[in-house]
C-alpha cells in the first residue's frame, strides 16, 4: 500500500494543476468575452457619436474599444476618425500600423498612401503609391499617384498616370482636370488653357473646372476672362481677394505653386513632415483608455 503512496501522490498533484489550469483558461476566456462585449458596445456608441460628427467623444470611445480589443477594424475608425479631426500626422500612423499587420491588403495601402500625402511626406506617398500600383493598377490609384508626383515636381511622371487613366476611361473628367493642372505647374500654360476650357464647355462641366480655367487667365495675365468665371461662384470681394492672389502667385516659387494648386499653403521650407513609426499614437493606445467602466460614456458634444 505504502508503494502506492507516491503514485497517489503525483496523481492528486497532477489533478490539483490540471483543475488550476481548466480555471485559469476558463477565467481567461470569461475575461476574452467580456472584453469583446465592452468593446462592441463602447463601439457602437462611438459610431453613433461619429456619425453625430462629435468626433473626440467618438474617438475617446475607440481608443477605449482598441484597448479592450485590439482589431483592425477600431483601429480602421481610430483613423478615420483622427483625419476628420484634422489630425493627420495620427491619422498616418494608424494607417501604418494596419499596412503592417495588413501588407497585402491594398485598401490599408492606399489609405496609407493618402495619408501619408495629407501628412505631407510626399516622398513615402510616393512609394507607397508605387507598391499600391502593384496590386491593384485602378484609375483612382493612377490619378492619386499623379498628384503625389506633382506636387514632388514630376509632371512627366503624373501626366503619364493622367495619360494612362484617359486612354483607359475616356470619360474620365478627374484625370483631364489634373492633366491641366500639372500642364499649368510644368509652365506649358497655353496646353493647360485649351485643357480645361475644354472642360468648362462640356454638358457635364462643374464648376471647378472654370474655377481651374479662371487660374490659368489669371496667372496668365488674363484677369478679364478670369472675373467672368469667377463671379458664376464667389461674392464680388472673393472675386477681387482671388484677382489679387493671382498677381501673387507668379511671385512663388515653382514648389510654393505645386503646394497651393494642391491645397498646402503653407509654408513650403518648414513642411511639417509625419512619422509613421513615431511614439505619439502607440503611446496613445498603452495608455490606460480615457476614463473607467464605471463612469458614464463622455457626453456628445453639440454641433457647432
């Protein structure tokens, strides 16, 4: 009997740490569930402050979701949500985290690619335009890696994405518009003026291609064919505002002109460049998340 003992032993041991780890799975997968269950909710609420446009409350939520469970898809909304707020240096690095849990995916690529454009490192958007163009040669990505190559000074390199998108969709009213754009930028003004006054004669015109036309007077010295495009839209003071902003243009220097045809006006010499692998948005999310269980969701705030 006494032989027996240690067998015993061992098998009440073994039974003790096999119930202790049965526990411990079992709280863990308890903890899981709870965890994906507060996460949905705080979700859900988020979306509803998103959709509400009351975006910090919206983001507080999915960062709190993120933190309980981390899945591309609130990581997704954590982007989205920061590029509304007008943050796009969080907004790149959110899209950079999931292009690296993601690399095949090609819409994280190319929400990469536009994210890294608005945070204004061109030179990444460039590449990663490229890359994109790899897996997936659409129109839209075409015309999105002209603008980058623009607005870097390569208008070769974006009238042949502008070339390739027009001889694939002849319709396509985007690519003829940035295709004078990028003639105006290159110097070549009379090919830009024919270009989009094309445009402006179309049945299906709109009306930022006589805004666009109305630069090419303007800058051109033509500020009696500009005002007449001009006053369809603007109030007789922007009128006169915008006049005087074409006088000013042929001041700028040729990167100054890329940076306010495409929405940058900035100052170009102190571009504030993002890092996709800076601290700002990972130490966001090791944060504890914003607030506890316990305490009330954050208040919508009102729209303005």
């Amino acid at each position: 009997m006494s032989s027996l003992f240690p067998f015993f032993r061992l098998f009440f041991i073994v039974l003790v740490l096999g119930m202790g780890a049965a526990c411990a799975l079992k709280e863990e997968a308890y903890r899981n569930a709870a965890n994906e269950e507060a996460s949905s909710s705080l979700t859900r609420i988020a979306d509803s402050s998103f959709e509400a446009e009351n975006y910090q409350p919206a983001l507080d939520l999915y960062l709190r979701a993120y933190k309980k469970k981390p899945d591309d898809a609130t990581l997704e909304k954590i982007a989205v949500t920061f590029k509304r707020m007008g943050n796009a240096q969080a907004s790149y690095q959110a899209y950079a985290m999931l292009h690296q849990k993601n690399p095949k995916n090609s819409l994280y690529l190319k929400n990469l690619a536009q994210a890294a454009f608005y945070a204004e490192d061109f030179q990444a958007s460039q590449k990663y335009y490229q890359d994109l163009l790899q897996l997936d040669s659409s129109d839209g990505n075409h015309l999105g890696a002209g603008v980058v190559e623009d607005v870097l000074g390569n208008h070769d390199a974006a009238q042949d994405h502008y070339r390739q998108v027009i001889q694939h969709s002849p319709r396509n009213l985007n690519a003829k518009n940035n295709m004078g754009l990028s003639l105006l930028l290159q110097g070549k003004v009379t090919e830009a003026e024919s270009t989009l006054k094309a445009l402006t004669q179309r049945a299906d015109s709109e009306p930022r291609f006589d805004i666009n036309l109305a630069l090419v007077y303007g800058v051109s010295g033509k500020s009696a064919q500009a005002q007449p495009l001009l006053e369809k839209y603007l109030s007789q003071d922007q009128v006169a505002s915008t006049l005087q902003f074409y006088q000013d243009y042929n001041v700028l220097n040729t990167r100054q002109r890329r940076r306010v045809v495409y929405g940058f006006p900035e100052n170009p010499e102190t571009s504030p460049k993002s890092n996709p692998e800076g601290e700002s948005l990972k130490a966001l999310l090791s944060q504890a998340p914003p607030g506890t269980e316990e305490k009330s969701s954050p208040k919508p705030k009102p729209k303005p």
